[in-house]
C-alpha cells in the first residue's frame, strides 16, 4: 500500500473525507505511528501486510484523537 492510500484510509478512519486541511498533519501522524511502532523492535512490512497497514493507521488515528489531551 503507498503513503496516498494509507492517507485516504486514515481521513475515512477519522471522518476527514474530501477534506485536505489537515493532509499534512495526518501525513505526519502516519510518518510518526510507522517510527513508534518500530522503535519498539516491530518489523512492519507495508508493501504487503494489510494488518501492518492497519496498525500503522489506527495507531495514528489515535494519535490525533489524543492530541488535544
């Protein structure tokens, strides 16, 4: 899966569709659940996992739910 569907996923996650005000923070949240999850010694295989794709997803989904607390 590339970075625009894994965007696209997330702003349906987040009820953000058609909407590009926060492409950039969303962008940035994925970037950073990717990082987070690997430094906790995760091999995540993006190209191919499905699953992969979706933890990375719903962990920067709950980044941006948090971030306000």
């Amino acid at each position: 899966m590339d970075d625009a569907s894994r965007l696209t996923l997330l702003k349906l996650n987040l009820n953000a569709v058609g909407s590009v005000v926060y492409d950039e923070l969303f962008s940035s949240l994925l970037n950073s659940a990717k990082s987070m999850i690997e430094r906790e010694g995760i091999t995540l295989d993006l190209d191919e996992s499905n699953e992969d794709n979706n933890l990375v997803i719903g962990y920067a989904a709950y980044l941006f739910r948090q971030r306000g607390e």
